[in-house]
C-alpha cells in the first residue's frame, strides 16, 4: 500500500481578521458545578430542533468522573441530564447519532487493574442506556477518542492501544449494531500513534487521522490513513513540519469525496500553536496543507463542518484578539482552499475551547466546549451564526513575497515582488485542479499564460514556493 510523507518547510499564515465586525451569539449556554470540572465534547440534534450535548463530569453519580449526556431544548433550556459508566473514572470523548435517534457515547473507563479500556455506551433518545461495552479483553491501556457509524449499523470506534515496546498504536475497533466485537487492528509504526478521530467514507471504507511519531523525522506528525470495510490498510500519509510537533484533532468527508483534517502545529521554541489545516485527496495524495494564526497568538482546529458552498467553518481556540490574554473559543470561516472569510471569538476572561461544531437547520451553528470559571471547566454551548466576512485580510507570510495576478482574454498574467522558483496551479470552487504549471524560476516581471476554456466563474491561483503557498482568486469571465 503507498505510503506518501510530506516536510512542510514553509506555510501561509492565512488572514487574521480582528473584531473589528463582532457579532454576539444567538445564545451562550453555560452550566455546571464551579467547584468541579466539566467539559461539553460533542453535539447531536433532534428532528425536532432539540440538542443532545455528550461530555464528562469530575463528580457524577457513577463515581470519579461520569460520562454525561445533557438534552437541551431547541432554544437551549436543560431538559434532563444522565450519568454513565463506572465506580472508577471514565471520560467521554465523542457521540454520534443513528436515523433512530439512538446515541453512541466513546471514552476510556479505568478498570480494577488500575489501567484503562475503551468504552462504548449506547442510549435511546431518552438517554435510556440499551448497552455498554468495552474494548476486548487486554492486559494492555486501550483508550478511545472517536466514533462513527455505517450505513448497515455497523460501529467504527478509534483511539490507542498500548504495545509491547510500551509504545503506543493506533486502534480501530468495528463492531455490529449490537455491540459484538467483529474485528480490531492496531496502525503505525514503532514510536507512538494515537487516532482521534474515523469516518466511513461514500466509497464503502474507512478514513481517519492520527498523530505519529513512528516515520522516523523527528518530530510527531500528523497521520492519514484510509482502511477497506476490514480494517486492511490502503493508503497512509504523513504530514507535518520538520523542525516542530504536529498534531491532528479532526477529519471529515467533503462534498468532493476529498478529507479535510485539522489541528495544530508548534511554530516556535516557545511552544506558540498555530491551527493547522490539510486536504488530501481520496486516493490519498496531499491537496494543501495550511496555518492559520499571527507570530505573537496560539490556535488550534477542533470541529469540522462544511456548508453548501464548498466553503467550511472550524472551532477550536484562539487568544489572537490579545495573545497576552488567556485563548478563547474561536468560530474560522474558510473557502475550499483554506483561505480565511471571517473569524469570531467567544469566551471571558479566563479559558475557553470550542472541541464541536454542529450546523442547525438554519444556517447557524451549535459549538461545543468548555468554559473556565474560577478555575475550573463548565459546561459551555454556544448558537452562533457565521462570522462577517470583513472583506479586508493580513496576510502573516514566513517570506515577504506579494503576488499579482489577473485575467484578460483568456489569459493569466501574474507578477511576482521578487524573484522565486514555484509551481502554479488553478482550483476551482470545489478545490480541483484546472490547470498547472511545473516549478519553474520566476523573476519580479511580467507572465502570461493562456488558459483552457474555462466557464465564467471565481477560481484560485496558488503559487507554490518551496517555503510557502500562495493563494488569491481569479475572476474568469467568457463574454
């Protein structure tokens, strides 16, 4: 099976746009217990508008910490709320939702042996638990981070799993509607990998993202990989910059078949986040790979979602708006190349995280986190519509290199600040290539290029460094 690894030696800052266009929140939801920690990690809704909200609790009825389940109402009042799991510690970390309204819980429970299992709790729409189950037997931690669901029922669960080298792997488990175990396997190498998240994908497989420190560069990458319907690997990618950690949170299925993949990436010695995003393609060759955030801030992508445009919207964290202040929740509206439309940021003084997003029926969203207060986590959800698109954008660039480009008669006319060797490439709206050009050396004159016949419509040129991607639109008009 290939196996494709990427260094990224240079990245595009995308546009950061302040507040300068801030807009409030439909409504922000925030409850729990200030003397403990609580944490709201995924979102689900109803037919009906009303809104499942899955997390963990440090004092619940179960014991230590309690996987919760919280039921909202479709203007946000606390309908009821239900514990699950042991006597022991156990900690939630995803939710999905089948066409019955039934709800798949997934974390990690501690067991007698004081080590852990993955843990997979399934409740009605009532929060009436039908079954709970674990990871298969093992004298090994196992420990997992996501969930999804196919088609036939069947039930896709990922995470870790320690090995013999006290290392760990990447773990899938499948099992059928009903919780019986059909099979496991473990992926990676010989350092650490960890999965987080797995999607069933249109083609009848399975894709999910990881991080991996097993490929031998150095640093902890982020790892792709795409398994068929019995866990046998097709395809693996690896992605990351070399000279820092990487790390990959989510991956969804676009409306092209394509997989976008967040995250976040050390940018400096002091340990400053930037929110990383990539696309890779279904037959498992990278698209882009971008980051987004300013020299002095910290960021990081959580949630996926994308809209009927092609374009997307990312949660995750940001202190951007004053980066000597604690990080808040952030709501990134990106096009289909990972160029910024609009940026908002939620929170008060102290720490906020956005882990979910979860578009309504509206063209809003439900976002999903937690919210500090007086030390510790609360239970935080948020109803917000997209952020303004402000129109004005700073481009944070590692090279001070500016390129201008547009198109007359068929033609494409580009003029680089200073002398570059590049590639080119032209993408539509759905993120497909229409035309390329080979790295060639460019001087800060004037080119033309003349393209095939293309439809009227905005495309994006991407002008390819070996430190940097480039990315402007191109309005295209056939009279």
């Amino acid at each position: 099976m290939p196996k494709l690894i990427y260094a990224i030696v240079g990245y595009l800052f995308i546009s950061q746009n302040a507040l300068l266009f801030a807009q409030s929140p439909i409504a922000e939801i925030i409850w729990g217990n200030t003397d403990v920690t609580e944490q709201a990690l995924a979102t689900r809704q109803a037919p009906d508008g009303s809104l499942y909200v899955a997390g963990m609790n440090a004092s619940g009825s179960m014991g230590n910490y309690d996987i919760t389940l919280t039921k909202l109402s479709s203007t946000g009042e606390i309908l009821w709320s239900q514990y699950y799991g042991t006597p022991n510690n156990d900690y939630c970390a995803d939710m999905e939702m089948d066409e019955q309204g039934n709800l798949y819980l997934v974390g990690t429970t501690e067991n007698s042996l004081l080590d852990s299992d993955g843990i997979i709790i399934k409740v009605d729409a009532n929060g009436n638990l039908l079954w709970q189950t674990n990871t298969p037997p093992s004298a090994v931690i196992e420990s997992l981070s996501g969930v999804c669901l196919a088609p036939d029922g069947s039930i896709a669960v990922i995470g870790f799993k320690n090995d013999l080298n006290n290392a760990n792997d990447c773990y899938v488990v499948k099992m059928d509607a009903m919780g019986n175990f059909l099979w496991e396997h473990t992926y990676g190498s010989d350092g650490n990998d960890v999965g987080y998240k797995i999607r069933y994908t249109p083609d009848g497989n399975y894709v999910f993202t990881a991080d991996s420190d097993s490929f031998g560069r150095g640093t902890i990458d982020i790892y792709v990989a795409k398994i068929d319907t019995a866990g046998e690997l097709l395809w693996e990618v690896v992605a990351g910059d070399d000279d820092y950690a990487n790390g990959s949170k989510n991956i969804i299925v676009t409306n092209t078949g394509d997989y976008l993949i967040s995250g976040e990436s050390v940018v400096s010695s002091i340990a400053a986040f930037d929110l990383t995003l990539l696309k890779v393609s279904q037959a498992g060759s990278l698209l882009w790979y971008r980051q987004w955030g300013t020299p002095s801030s910290t960021e990081a992508g959580f949630g996926i979602a994308q809209l009927s445009d092609g374009s997307f919207v990312i949660s995750g964290y940001s202190n951007a708006p004053d980066p000597n202040e604690p990080i808040n929740g952030l709501l990134l509206h990106i096009d289909s190349l990972g160029n910024e439309l609009g940026a908002q940021y939620f929170g008060n003084d102290e720490i906020d995280l956005l882990y979910h997003i979860l578009p309504d029926n509206n063209g809003n969203y439900w976002l999903t986190g937690f919210q500090n207060q007086a030390g510790n986590g609360q239970y935080y959800v948020i109803h917000s519509p997209l952020p303004y698109y402000t129109g004005q954008t700073t481009n944070h660039i590692t090279e001070k290199l500016s390129i201008t480009a547009h198109y007359q008669q068929q033609q494409l006319l580009i003029k680089p600040s200073q002398a570059q060797t590049a590639s080119l490439q032209l993408y539509n709206a759905q993120g497909n290539v229409v035309w390329s050009l080979p790295s060639a050396h460019y001087e800060p004159i004037s080119y033309q290029f003349m393209l095939p016949s293309l439809p009227t419509a905005t495309y994006f040129l991407s002008f390819t460094t070996t430190k940097q991607v480039y990315t402007m639109p191109i309005f295209v008009h056939i009279p």
